[in-house]
C-alpha cells in the first residue's frame, strides 16, 4: 500500500504542480501540507487524490463499488506561521495521539517524517523518489485482507515487474517557510526546533493520557499487520474546521472571507437550479454534479 500511495502522490502531484512540504498517511485519513498555486490546483489536487486512491484500493480488494470518504473533502488554510508549526507537528503527533504508537520514530506507515528530520536546517531542502507509475489493470487483488510481510514484497516485486516508466515524488520540507519570509538556514533551524519541542510535548501528553487511562500503544508490529478496510468508527463529529489562525483578528477576517465564498456558491448554486449552467464558480468551489442537460427519451 505504501508503494501505491507514493506512485499515487507522484503522480498527482506532477498533474497538478503541487509542493509537497509534509504528509502522514493513517489507516482512515492522511495529512499533507502542500504548496499549490491557485485554489482551482488544491480542489484538482485533493479530487484526483481521492479517485486514485478509491481505484487502487477497490483493485486490491476486488470490488466493482467502494466508497471510502466519508464527509465533505476539507481543505484548511495556514495563515501565518504559528499556525503551520502548530498543525505539523500535530500532524506527526498524530499516531501518538490514535494510541497508535509511542512516538513518530515507531509509525511503519508512510509518512514525510525521515525527510524532515533529515533537513531540519536547510531552506532549499529536496528529497526526490522515483517511483513506478503503476496502472490499474496490474494491481492484483490481495488473497486476504491481511497480508504477511512476505506476500507484501512479492506483490511489490509483481508491481515492479509490470509497470517500468518512472515519476518522480519531491518532497520539499521547508519550502513552505519561504510563504512566512523566512530566507536564511539559520531560522529555518530556529523554526523546526519549535516544531519538534511541539511535537515531542504533544508526545508526552498522549503518553500521560495513556498512564492514568491504563492504556497501550497498539504498536508498529500490530499495525504493520493490520487487515486493509478495517472496520472504523470515527470518534469526532463536531464542526469541521476550514482555517487555522493565531490571531483573533485574522481568524475573523478568514472566516468572513469564507462566509462570502459561501454566499457565492450558494448563488452559483442558485441559478443552476433555474437551468443557468454557464455560471462561473468561485475559485476552489467544489461543485455539485452537474444535472444532466438532455433528455436521452426525447430522441
């Protein structure tokens, strides 16, 4: 799986020209911080990220339907730098705080994690991976739903024989500092200090949870050995959140901006219901389907 979200990722990401900073993926959701150049690129990017991944996975378990989302698709903006520290180290906080593993070093998931550590004081960092563009048609079902570590490389080695032409994944850590002015190495260092003191603090709270609940980790061995599809129930069902802020101030000029785009959308929205498709959209509107324009019984 790990294989095929990494081709998933490069794939997407060459599509759309996105700057991929930091991504975590868990069993029932992923994070990415990423660059994009216009709110059309970030709904594309998400959309297309979303099919591919419902494809492969409805490959490797043999099924003609699957729906594996559940919600609307939530793209959250950071406003300013606080911000980003806060939600990335939250991000790689998180399997700690799923009860998952003790701490970020334990997760055997796929994640930007190694990257980042590896670049903690370069501003212009870039890992680059090359990874198989795999095509659906020779992505093989899975005998079972839970694979030993063995069936797991003979199915990469099968991948690896059938699909040859090569993309290329860049991560680039820090790229995303260049938005908040940051220029030199040194503060990019002072930053992602900031950063990881959060995230081990994070760290440790969900450790303290653990001992006064009596709970243990899963750990990485279970979770490497998970079935794919295991059931879940997902715990939050509050407001989804659309920003980050670290100001009142801006929180509030965020929301009123968002509350405008609402207001746009539900026009647009509006006058589709009356049969005026050539409506434009806002920027980084997910449209409804589009009602069908003929009726096929006619002819």
């Amino acid at each position: 799986m790990k294989l095929l979200i990494s081709c998933i990722l490069a794939r997407t990401q060459r599509d759309f020209k996105v700057d991929i900073c930091h991504h975590l993926w868990q069993g029932n959701h992923p994070h990415i911080v990423a660059i994009l150049k216009d709110a059309d690129q970030a709904r594309c990017f998400y959309m297309e990220l979303q099919k591919k991944l419902t494809d492969a996975i409805k490959r490797l378990l043999g099924l003609e339907y699957l729906n594996i989302w559940a919600g609307t698709p939530r793209v959250i903006e950071i406003p300013d730098l606080e911000s980003a520290i806060k939600m990335i180290a939250y991000y790689y906080a998180n399997p700690a705080a799923a009860h998952l593993v003790e701490s970020i070093e334990q997760y055997p998931g796929l994640s930007s994690w190694n990257d980042f550590g590896a670049n903690m004081d370069k501003l212009s960092a870039v890992v680059v991976y090359e990874y198989p563009w795999i095509h659906l048609p020779t992505i093989p079902k899975l005998p079972r739903r839970s694979v030993s570590e063995t069936q797991d490389r003979h199915i990469v080695d099968i991948l690896l024989s059938k699909n040859k032409k090569m993309h290329r994944l860049e991560i680039k850590p820090n790229a995303w500092m260049h938005l908040f002015n940051i220029t030199t190495d040194k503060e990019v260092a002072s930053v992602n200090a900031r950063i990881l003191a959060r995230l081990r603090h994070n760290e440790k709270v969900c450790q303290r949870w653990r001992e006064r609940k009596g709970w243990k980790v899963l750990g990485g061995k279970a979770l490497y050995e998970q079935p794919i599809m295991a059931p879940h129930t997902p715990k939050k069902h509050g407001r989804r959140i659309f920003c980050i802020a670290a100001t009142k101030q801006l929180r509030i000029a965020l929301i009123k901006e968002f509350k405008e785009f609402c207001a746009k959308c539900r026009e647009c929205y509006r006058r589709w219901k009356l049969g005026d498709y050539l409506v434009q959209w806002p920027p980084g509107a997910f449209l409804p389907p589009l009602p069908p324009l003929a009726n096929a019984v006619e002819f």
